[in-house]
C-alpha cells in the first residue's frame, strides 16, 4: 500500500477549518501538519490546492438491494456510486430478498460485501414481531443495529404487535433504529384515496395518504418506547415539522434518542409533485415547505443529528407506472454530499455542519471505531472536495444502475474530486479505482 501525501488542504474536523498537509501510511492517517515533506519513490502526491479535505461520509441509511432484487442495484454498482459521492463507509438496511432477520442471513450479506463494495460497510439487523431470540445473540462489535420499520415493508418486516415492540425495545444488545409510519392510519387514508381514483391517485395526495398523523403517532410512540425501555434509540428520516419537537438540543454524547434527516426532505417539498411526479415518491413523504424549513432548522439547531440518503433505488420503468404500482425510494448516494454543498454555498449551513452531519455524528451515534474524524491514527477514509467546479447531472455520468436521478438537469457548483477509502485512492477525478475492497466496519462497544 502507496503512502499518500495531501497537501495544501484546507482541512475540516471538529468544527474547525484549517490550512494544512496530511500524510498517510499503511491505510491510516500517519500525520497531521501545516508543512509535510515526506516524500519518496513509494509516496503518492495529491496537491488539494485550497480545496477542502474532509471525512469520508458515513451514510448510515441505503438500500443496495442484494441478494435478491439486483434488477435494481447491486453492493458493486452502489458503492461505485457512494465513493464517487464521497461516501466511503455505508449501513445497509435488511429489507432485501431473502430480508436479513436471521444472523446467518446477514453473514451471507456480509461476504457479498466483503468481494465487492469499494466503500466500507456495515448491515442492520432486520426485526420481526417473532425474532427476538435471535436479536439477544447479536454481537455489538460488529453489528450497527436492529432496524424495526413500524410501518409497511417488505415481506415479513412489519413489526405492529406491541408485545414484539417491548420485547425488541428492552432486549436489544445495539440501537434501535426505527422507521416510524402508523400502518392503520396510513391503510385508511389509502383506501379512501383509491375508492376516489382507482389505481391512478394523483401523486400530489401521497403525503396526504402517507400523513403528517401517521408520522407523529409512530415516533412519538417509539420515543415512549425508549423512554420506558432506556433504550438506545435512532428514528430515520424525519419527515414533519412536528416531529422535530419530539428530539432534544443536548450534546450528542447525552442522549440515548437521534433523529436522522435525509438529503430529499431537505432539498424537496410537495411544490415538487407536479414536475417530478413518482420520482419524488418516498416513504415517508415528501410534504410542505414548511415541513422542509423546520428540519433544516432542527439540524441546524441540534435535534436533528444526522443527514443520510435513505438511497433506495428502483428501476425507471418500476418509478413510472401509476401512483399504487410505483415503488417507493430513489437513488442518492452520488449525489448527496453535492446537493448539500449548495446549502454551504447559500450560507444556510456551514462546512462545520455538514461535516459534523454527516461525517462525525454517524460515527459517534454508532461508535464506529476508528473513523468519521479526520485523526491521527484513524483509517485513512477522506474525500477531497471541490466547492466551485459546477458540473450538471445527466445520464452520462450518473453512476447508479437503475441509470436515472431526481436530480437530473441540476446544476451543483461543488464536486468531489477524489476519495480515499483506508488509504486507497479509489476516485480520481471521475476515475474509479475498484481494485481494492472496502473493509467490514467494527464498533466500539
């Protein structure tokens, strides 16, 4: 392995931003220093020029659909796509075919990776109202945390009988992660919508079906739960103004409750319905830019600790069929750290806080070991950033295997120019290098 020198970065950690070298050796960040030198014929040298050199991001939500819905994605073509994002470690969720809710199900998922992410990567553990045996084997050092999605999902993965929510709640050796949506509410708002409009409801009444009530009733209900539990607790994708009121302002390292928001609740709002139709169709939904303003202000502010993608790809032809057919979720790890650049270049975040977003709180709320800051003796996980080299989205560069993007025809005017993943350079200016694996992440617990 190349040692590799950066220099002239101006480097973000720790709500800082500082001028200054770095050098890397045997996978992980050696030094730390204004003016480094140490070069020689085994030494690969990257000139950052001023641009920012960052973290690596920790995107503690994707799906990347294998083993079996790879019509879709695969761990390949997504992590292609992560570390051109500037993605270099992922958790993955387990709602894939056969869906992980057993330990061996999961290894299986594991050795996938271990042959053909280039990004480093980390599979949740999939509740069910009747696994809870297997949740209490489950070794926190190598596992993120049980994923409990408290409103429709795939197969089997439904988690509605109360019993099977205490149990999970107070016997989890890990977080527990929740996707918070109120199966009731939502089938009765669904059955109203389709007596009125057949298969062919209107787009714009998805976050009607899928409710602001349906939200708040869930997560108000899992933060009960971990109340009445202690349990470590972690609900994804805040979609509502009122459920922000549900997280504290206190130090990250106090709280036992964090809140994720992702980069689509951040960037869209309904008024996006009529142009981008079923391509903006999430669980949760998309709602008002009222919705949108309060979760950037409850990131900005504290609550909100976490922005993460919820990447959750389908094929085109699957997005384009009428509103009950067309799948939930849309691809956006390539994306993600661009589009939320354009808020550090509006000056409604700063570099700080993004860095702080998506880099270190990951890490800190998941205690992965050794990254998420740029440290010495950390792995060697960093992205070089470029915040004024605009390049616009299209099919020719868009890296995901479904092959489309909700944001095609935008213009970022920030780009990632290069990705190290435990030392390797592996982006390069639109280059990918996926000679080398990423690695398994561990936890310190």
């Amino acid at each position: 392995m190349k040692r590799v020198l950066i220099k002239n970065a101006r480097i973000v950690n720790e709500g800082k931003v500082f001028d200054g070298d770095l050098l890397v050796e045997d996978g992980r960040i050696a030094k730390i220093d204004k003016h480094l030198s140490q070069i020689n014929s085994d030494t690969h040298l990257i000139d950052a020029n001023g641009k920012y050199l960052i973290p690596g991001v920790i995107d503690d939500q994707v799906h990347f659909r294998e083993p079996g819905l790879t019509n879709k994605a695969t761990i390949a073509s997504e992590s292609r796509a992560a570390i051109a994002g500037g993605i270099t470690s992922y958790i993955e969720q387990p709602n894939t075919r056969p869906a992980a809710v057993t330990l061996d199900i999961l290894e299986d998922k594991y050795k996938i990776a271990t042959q053909d992410s280039v990004a480093n990567f980390a599979f949740n553990f999939g509740a069910t109202n009747d696994n809870v045996d297997e949740i209490k084997k489950i070794n926190p050092k190598l596992i993120p945390g049980v994923k409990v999605f408290m409103g429709s999902s795939t197969g089997n993965m439904l988690v509605d009988h109360e019993n099977a929510l205490n149990a999970i709640f107070s016997e989890s050796p890990v977080p527990v992660i929740t996707h918070c949506e109120d199966e009731s509410i939502i089938s009765f708002n669904f059955e109203q919508y389709k007596d009125r409009y057949g298969d062919n409801i209107p787009i714009e009444f998805h976050p009607d079906i899928r409710s602001r009530e349906a939200c708040l009733k869930s997560s108000s209900f899992a933060v009960e739960l971990a109340k009445k539990h202690g349990t470590r607790l972690h609900i994804f994708h805040i979609s509502t103004a009122e459920e922000t009121e549900l997280f504290t302002k206190e130090p990250l390292d106090k709280k036992m409750i964090t809140a994720e928001a992702c980069v689509h609740h951040l960037w869209f709002s309904a008024e996006d319905y009529a142009e981008k139709g079923t391509l903006i169709k999430w669980n949760p939904a998309v709602k008002e830019v009222s919705d949108r303003d309060a979760i950037l202000k409850a990131v900005l502010d504290g609550r909100i600790d976490v922005i993460a993608t919820d990447h959750a790809p389908h094929t085109l032809e699957e997005k384009l069929q009428p509103y009950t057919s067309a799948p939930s979720g849309g691809p956006l790890v390539q994306h993600a750290l661009p589009a939320m650049m354009e808020f550090v270049r509006d000056e409604q975040m700063t570099i700080q806080t993004l860095v702080t977003k998506m880099c270190h709180n990951p890490a800190t709320i998941f205690k992965v070991k050794d990254r998420g800051f740029i440290r010495e003796g950390y792995f060697a996980d960093l992205v070089i950033l470029d915040p004024s080299r605009p390049w616009a989205v299209n099919k020719d560069n868009i890296l995901y295997k479904c092959k489309w993007s909700p944001f095609e025809g935008v213009t970022f005017r920030s780009r990632v120019t290069h990705t190290l993943v435990n030392g390797n350079v592996v982006f390069d200016n639109g280059k990918i290098n996926d000679s080398k694996k990423g690695m398994r992440l561990e936890f310190d617990r």
